[in-house]
C-alpha cells in the first residue's frame, strides 16, 4: 500500500533521511520507533506532502505521489494526526470534526461517521458544543484523531499519540487505534516513543537510527530480542 524507495531529507545542509527503505501492507499496524531527531516525524511529513525528500520515492496504492500537495493525498485517502494534536482551537468540538469532512460530499455518510467517532470516544459528544481549546490533553488527541478519521482515511499517520498524556488515556487511545484497524481495516503508520506500547498493537516494526532504517521486523520477535529490549524498551 505505501512504499518508500531510498529517501534523502535534509533540513539546510543537515540530512536528516539517508536513503529510507519503508513498506506497509494493506491493513497493518506498522511501528516506526526510534530516539528523538532519528527522522521518524520527518519520515511522516515525506509520506503526508509536508516535506519534499530531495532523492527517493514514495508510493501510495502503486503510484508515484513524491511531491504531491498534503491536500490531494488527503483526498486519496493519506491523512495524518500531527505530533501534539494541532486541532483548532477557536472552533468547537463539532466544528473540528467536520473540518476533517470538508472534503467530502456524502452528507449521509458523513452523519454516520460522526456517529461512529462519538462512539469511539463518548467524552466528545459530550463535548460537542465546547471549543476544543478548552479540552484537556487527552479530549484533545481524541479530537484529532476523530478529525482525520472524518475524512474516511484508508492510511492513518499517527505521530506520537501518547505525548504528554496519563497512563490510563494512553492505554484507551491505543485501544482505539487497534479497534479502527480491526473494524474497518484502516492501515496505520505508527510514530512512537512508548515502545513497548507501540509493540504490542503493531504487526511490524521499523527501527530508525538517525535517518536509516536499522532493524525490522515482526512486533513479537522484536519484543523477544534483549538487545531490543535494552536499548528501546527499558529492559
């Protein structure tokens, strides 16, 4: 479904991409781990549009998307949850989530969607009228990843969605991130420091070190490896 050939990103003369090589299947939960400044949220920016890769390629369902607009890749179906939510704070709960539509015309459709967020995270039907602003950290990520699922995405880019949030709002954010993929097959590209939790909801895993891709692998194997586990896990 999405593949990267040889990326090569620099910020001014700083590399910060030195030749990726990435795949993910259809309906896979993927993991891209690694240390702060690795290139993980650079390597998402690539995929989203946000950032052009100066050598290398990227493909989404067989075809060459390097260099296309963030909102034409939305429109195929790439949405991205950005790394510290970046939801809108002015406008209200409902507001936000019907900016993730406005690319959509299916106002039935759309309805239903909505539906299925509110079921997803009851606090935000709640919250409906509330500008998010006013939402806590937690409210706050739920929102924006009820925004990009407005926007029926076939590929979630997730960057760090347990970032400054309590253990107990984690674990139900990642609950929620293997109920999307189970009940409607949404593929996801996973950025995250909590790897052990990234791990344990993902199928496979990539782990960058300053710009390369230095293992891979299936979750459960890289969760046995104890160099893994030291290095990345905490034990």
């Amino acid at each position: 479904m999405l593949k990267l050939e040889g990326l090569h990103t620099f910020y001014g003369n700083i590399e910060a991409l030195k030749g990726l090589d990435l795949t993910v299947e259809e309906g896979e939960i993927i993991a891209l781990l690694g240390a702060n400044g690795a290139g993980k949220t650079t390597t998402l920016n690539c995929i989203s549009g946000l950032i052009p890769p100066r050598r290398g390629r990227v493909f989404f369902d067989g075809e060459d998307i390097t260099g296309h607009s963030p909102e034409s890749l939305v429109a195929r179906g790439l949405i991205e949850v950005p790394e510290g939510r970046r939801i809108f704070p002015a406008l209200t709960v409902m507001e936000n989530l019907k900016m993730g539509a406005y690319l959509r015309r299916d106002q039935p459709e759309i309805s239903r969607d909505l539906d299925y967020v509110f079921n997803l995270f009851p606090i935000l039907r709640a919250r409906a009228g509330q500008s998010g602003g006013t939402l806590s950290g937690g409210e706050q990520q739920m929102l924006a990843i009820s925004r990009a699922l407005m926007g029926r995405p076939r590929m979630l880019l997730l960057d760090e969605p347990s970032l400054g949030l309590a253990p107990l709002i984690i674990r139900n954010i990642f609950d929620i991130i293997r109920q999307i993929n189970m009940e409607r097959g949404t593929t996801v590209l996973l950025v995250e420091q909590n790897a052990n939790l990234a791990l344990k909801v993902a199928d496979r895993a990539y782990i960058l070190t300053t710009g390369l891709i230095t293992l891979s692998g299936s979750a459960e194997v890289l969760m046995a490896d104890e160099g893994i586990r030291k290095a990345y896990l905490g034990g």
